[in-house]
C-alpha cells in the first residue's frame, strides 16, 4: 500500500473502533445495560465490600476475583445505581485493555500494524450483543486468557522467565475471574506440552514459573479451609456448574450473531489456505481458536457471552489472514473497509432511534427496587429475575431461586429453604408475588411445572401490598415501624424499634 492509502485505512480502522467503545460508553451512561448476572456480580461485590466472605456468608458458584476488583468501585456508589454504571465501565476498561493487547500481539508477532487494526476492529464490536459492556466475568476472563497469550508468544521469542510468568499469572488470573476458564487453560496446557516436546519452551522455565500461580491457589484454599468452606468452594464452583449443562438440556448450544459469525469463517479459512505456511506464532494463535472452536461448538454455550473468548481468538486471527490476503491482492482491504463501514452505519442507525430510559427503569427492576428501599431493608430475587443491588439477603442462597438452590440441594450442599418461613421471619420491604419453579426439570422438557417456592396468597393479602411491576410487593406500612440507623461499632444498618 502506498503512504497514503496506508494513513486511510489505519485511520479508518482506528476511528472505527474507537465508535465502537463510544457506543459501549453511549449505553452504559444513557440507556442502561445489565442482565441478571451483572446485577449478580455487582451485588457480590457490595457484599464483599461490606465485609462478607464468599462462600461462607454468602452463595456463590464463581471464582471470585472479579467481586474484590469491583467491591472499591461499588462501594463508592454505595446505593445507588450509579454502582452498576460503574462497574458496567470496569467492563469497557477491560475490552479497551484486550484490544490493546491484541494489538501488540499482531504488531511483534503476526501481521504487523494493518493486521491488528483489522483484528481490533473484528473484536469491537458496535453492539450489545456479545455483553462486552456488561460486568460479567467472562470479559475479564477474556482479557486474562489474552495477555497471557501475548507473554506466552513473548517467552517463545525471546525467552525470558519474567515473560512466562507474566503469561502464567495472566492466565491463571483468568481462572479467578471464573472456573469456565479451566477448560480453555487446559486446551492451552496440552499446547504447552506440544512446544516442550517441540523444544520451543523449557519444562525447568515452565516448573519454575508455575510455583507462583499454584502457590497464590493453595494459598487462596487455605483461606477458604480456615474459614470452613474449602469443601463448599469445590462442590459450588465445579460440581454444581457440571449440572448447568443439564438445566439448559433444550437450548444447549446457540449461533454466535452475523458479525461474530465473520471472523470465524475468516480465521477458518485461514486455517485450510495459510496455517502450513505461517510463523509459529501464527500457527500458536490458529490453534488457540481451533480448540475454542470446538469447545463452543459441541460442548456447551447457552449465552451469547459464552462466545467472547472465540470471538476475540478468531478476530486475533482473522486479522492474520485478512494481512496475508491483502499482501497478494492489494485492494482486498477496501471490501473489508466497506464491510466495517456497512456494520458500523447499520448500528448508528439503530441507536439514533434508541430511547433513553430514566432511572427506575434503566436496569429493570433493580432500579425500581433500589428507589423503594433504604440500608436496612431486605429483599428477596424473583423468580427468573433479579433486582436486588444493596438489599438484605434473608438467606444464604439468594440470586436465581429455583435452579441453584434446586440444584445445591441434589448434590448435597444443604435443603431448599421453607421461602414463606423466611418471608415471616425477616420481613423483606420487596418480595416476588408469584411462585418460584424448578427450572433444573422444566428447562430439561419436563411438561410438568413444579412449584419448588409456593409464595401463599394468606401471605400477600397479610403482609404486602402489590407493585403492579413484574409481579412485585411491598410491605405493608404496619410491618414498616422501624427508624433506619447506623451501627458503628458493627458498621452496618440496622432497624431500631420506633417504639
């Protein structure tokens, strides 16, 4: 290409990503974005925040390395829904620092500059879709799993035991942020062992560089043992989440969207026409897609999110094939430009017609709840929706009633709790009105619905009031005499009898 053409389309490649991570920023701030599992996580953060210990005073089936990231962020906008926004900004920080290292991976290793560019703007995506905008921690898991493959590639070259541990801490940071990582490190394992044989990597440098990473997980479980709470650690994050397969035996697996669709075939192509040919790096990267290839395609992915790892893998290596092709047909770029051109006008449209929402609405429920409640009320999750953000958990197992605690209670961590009971004794400000039910058979195709939570309407006519929003009550105001005050020596809210 020549000077000018060159300045052309890198500056049409980076101002297009750059409207990218503009649009991510256009919804969190004025159009809300949050499923369950953000408001979940964010929820977790803020009670770890407050104190509390995973797994010990509160359920969880995830690794927990993103709540104590998010925890000093959440904390700062303590009640308020402002909380989620910023979290929700963690998010987009994260997708900034992978492209970021999806560029430095092309620019010493693949396809030089053009090649990253296409392989950013392949992974910013101008949508919602893949939820790289939303607190989960899949999109940490992501950046995690890339910047480890930059050091890897990096030791590869140049050697160096900082390098390798870098990768390794990078990757087994990615475990932290969620145990769906270890099927991924272990694909990346067997790679591993490949270049040890291959003479491309030392086993002594390798050793060496996984005492850290083991020894912070041995630490982190010696934690979790003087606490207690080791066995429940293992049972909730590994043989709890092998039965949510199960739960989604009807939707098991679903297509990733069109524009996650083309850097796939790209990079697929990619792997018939120029693997043979390719660098080691080049070959490295095409194998790390290839394993998430198969896993997303015949092991599980109920979610759109399951897909980000494979998308930023293909759109790494989509990037190298999109190089190699332009180097023999040097026009090739400007269909690719067109295409990013027709994407990023389809979706500009789209959100020119896109209603803001204030407040109340703009994280569903959450929002709503969030304007009814003060620090000491307690609220109880619905059924197949969750809204609490700062509310009072009235049991140990919180988010997602019907399914997980279904599913805790048939592999033995304790019995679904008496729900009414609970109801009775702590007096939640919200409840869910209706009856909760046992999605780990209904999802499995039984025609049966069974009621696992049976909210008693003797209850609701007693204690509480309807919302007319998403089957919502609230307490009645003769349950609501109490004043709101804060304990300091405790450092926590309270109710104080105003009588």
């Amino acid at each position: 290409m020549s000077s000018i053409t060159k300045k052309v389309v890198y500056s049409f490649l980076s101002l297009y990503a750059i409207y990218c991570i503009g649009l991510l920023c256009w919804v969190v701030a004025y159009s809300g974005s949050g499923d369950g599992d953000t408001l979940e996580h964010v929820h977790s953060s803020w009670l770890v925040y407050t104190g509390k210990i995973p797994y010990k005073d509160f359920f969880q089936h995830h690794n927990p390395l993103l709540w104590y990231i998010g925890a000093p962020v959440v904390g700062f906008f303590e009640y308020s829904l402002r909380a989620v926004d910023a979290a929700n900004s963690l998010a987009i920080l994260s997708t900034i620092l992978t492209m970021i290292y999806i560029y430095r991976i092309h620019k010493e290793f693949l396809g030089g500059i053009l090649g990253a560019l296409v392989a950013i703007a392949f992974f910013a995506l101008p949508q919602e879709s893949l939820y790289n905008k939303d607190f989960k921690p899949d999109n940490f898991m992501v950046m995690g799993l890339v910047i480890g493959m930059f050091y890897l590639l990096k030791y590869i070259k140049e050697k160096g035991l900082l390098n390798l541990s870098l990768s390794f801490l990078s990757f087994f940071a990615s475990f932290m942020f969620t145990q769906k990582a270890v099927i991924e490190l272990l694909c990346i394992g067997m790679m591993i062992l490949f270049l040890i044989y291959k003479k491309k990597m030392d086993i002594k440098d390798c050793v060496f560089c996984a005492v850290l990473p083991i020894s912070i997980y041995i630490v982190f479980l010696a934690y979790l043992y003087s606490h207690d709470v080791l066995t429940l650690y293992f049972k909730a994050n590994f043989e709890l989440n092998s039965h949510i397969p199960a739960v989604f035996f009807t939707r098991r697996f679903i297509h990733p969207s069109f524009e996650m669709m083309v850097p796939i075939f790209v990079s697929l192509f990619g792997c018939f026409k120029y693997l043979y040919h390719s660098n080691i790096y080049a070959k490295i990267t095409a194998a790390i897609f290839a394993f998430e290839f198969l896993i997303r395609m015949y092991y599980f992915t109920p979610f759109v999110y399951y897909f980000a790892f494979l998308h930023a893998a293909s759109s790494i290596y989509a990037g190298q094939v999109i190089a190699d092709i332009n180097s023999k047909c040097k026009h090739f770029i400007w269909g690719v430009l067109v295409y990013f051109l027709i994407v990023g006008g389809a979706y500009a449209n789209i959100y020119r017609h896109r209603i803001t929402v204030g407040d109340s609405y703009k994280y569903g429920a959450s929002g709503f709840v969030l304007s009814l409640t003060n620090p000491c009320d307690y609220v109880v999750n619905g059924y197949r929706i969750g809204y609490n953000l700062f509310g009072k958990d009235i049991d140990f197992i919180w988010n997602l009633l019907g399914q997980i605690d279904v599913i805790a209670a048939t592999i033995g961590i304790r019995p679904t709790a008496d729900l009414e009971a609970l109801i009775r004794k702590h007096r939640p400000k919200i409840i869910y009105g209706k009856n909760y039910y046992d999605t780990y058979r209904a999802y499995r195709g039984y025609i049966e619905v069974f009621p696992i939570h049976m909210i008693s309407q003797h209850l609701l006519d007693e204690m509480y009031i309807p919302l007319n929003r998403d089957d919502l009550y609230i307490l009645k105001p003769e349950y609501q005499s109490y004043d709101c005050r804060y304990n300091p020596r405790t450092k926590t809210y309270e109710y104080r009898d105003k009588f």
